[in-house]
C-alpha cells in the first residue's frame, strides 16, 4: 500500500476515532441566552446577549465548529464555583477574546484574538468563575481591560 493510500485511510478514521473518544464532532444547538453588561473603567456600558454554558458537555463543546460569533453575542462558561482554569480551541474555527472572570465579576485576563483550532492552553491565571468568549476583536473595540465589571447573574451583581 502506498504513502497516499494509507494517510487517506487514517484521514477518513479521524472523525469516527473522535466520535468513539466521545469529543464533540458538531457545533451544539444553541444554548438558553441570558444578558450579560461589561462595564469598562469609563463607565461605559456594553450589553451582550450571551449563551450560557453551565453543564461538564455543553462546556467540553462551547463555541466548538460555529463559523461565526456575533458582535453583541458570546458565551459565558459558569465554571460554579471558583477554579483555576484553562481554555483551548480544539475544533473551534472562529477567533475568539477570552474573558476570565472573577468571582466579583472583575475581569481577571484577556486573552484576544486568539488561535483557531489550536491545542494550545489559555490559562485564566488564578481562580475565575467564569468564562465569557467573544467575538475576536471586540475586547479591544470596546476598549475592555483587567478590572473592568462584568454584571450577570452569576456574579450575583446583575442589576
């Protein structure tokens, strides 16, 4: 068997070796939307209409195979209580801004525009309780930076 043969048949074997390690092989229907407002230093008020992610499989998916993020959408990752964690974009085609968010609702890290489909880690640098993706582009149009608010339920701040 030639070189072509073989690496097309393992190319073809990829999505069901995904399906079988039990991975998300499709961008999940959409989750139930909630509203979130950032408020940067200035006093600006930014409202986003974002899907909540609140369970271990709708997190492991996430924003996973969507083409596109809208500019007043995103998701919030509700991690229920306050963790160190890390983000990657496995399987996720859209750039996106990465907020990790304290348990206060203070932005801790931003991570923007960050690498589709990469395997590498984005850590939140101290415990969060949330993660909100975005949009890539919009922590910097927006003007957001460390220490700006991000009022939602969850942060029990949202008024």
């Amino acid at each position: 068997m030639n070189r072509r043969m073989l690496l097309l048949g393992l190319v073809a074997l990829l999505p069901a070796m995904a399906c079988a390690q039990g991975g998300p092989t499709a961008a999940q229907p959409e989750l139930p939307k909630e509203k979130l407002v950032v408020v940067t230093r200035d006093g600006v008020k930014h409202d986003f209409n974002v899907e909540m992610a609140l369970t271990p499989q709708q997190q492991e998916t996430g924003l996973m195979f969507r083409p596109t993020v809208p500019a007043d959408g995103g998701m919030l990752f509700d991690w229920g209580s306050s963790r160190e964690m890390a983000m990657w974009m496995h399987n996720t085609v859209a750039p996106l801004d990465m907020l990790f968010i304290n348990t206060d609702g203070t932005i801790r890290r931003i991570a923007e525009n960050t690498t589709p489909q990469s395997l590498a880690t984005i850590p939140s640098n101290g415990p969060v309780r949330g993660t909100l993706e975005l949009a890539a582009g919009t922590a910097a149009r927006l003007h957001m930076r460390v220490g700006d608010k991000v009022r939602q339920r969850i942060f029990g701040n949202a008024s």
